[in-house]
C-alpha cells in the first residue's frame, strides 16, 4: 500500500513540475500557456517551448524575467 501511495505521489510532483499546456494564449495566437513555477526561468520557459527568450518576451509584452512570480502565466509560442 505504501509503495503504491509513493508512485502516485511521485506522479502527481512530476505533473505538477511540467505546468505547461498546450493551449490558444490569451493574444488569440496557437501556442503554450506556462504557468511559473518555483525556480522557473525565461530561458527554461522558452527552451521548453523550443523558443528563444527574445521570442518569449515578444509574446509576453511587460515580462520581466528578473521578477517572475509564481502563478503567472505566460505564453510560449
């Protein structure tokens, strides 16, 4: 019982660490929606989305990658 309490919890982490969802961003535009995690950064948000972090800046105008908070939701296309 234990074991399998313990897999599924490890599940449930592991899901919780990849927060991005392919999904329309709020510009109307096809791509992926991050939610930002603890320890997230712009290069691994976009290295994630096989995008640059300059191309991650475009499609978030106002992101400051020196101040991300945890919960926003940013998006990757």
């Amino acid at each position: 019982m234990f074991s399998r309490a313990f897999i599924v919890l490890a599940f449930i982490a592991t899901a919780a660490m990849s927060a991005s969802v392919k999904a329309e961003c709020d510009n109307g535009t096809p791509g992926y929606t991050h939610i930002v995690v603890a320890k997230d950064t712009c290069w691994d948000i976009a290295s994630e989305g096989g995008i640059s972090v300059s191309r991650l800046e475009e499609a978030n105008p106002g992101l400051d990658c020196d101040n991300l908070q945890i919960g926003d939701a940013l998006c990757s296309q």
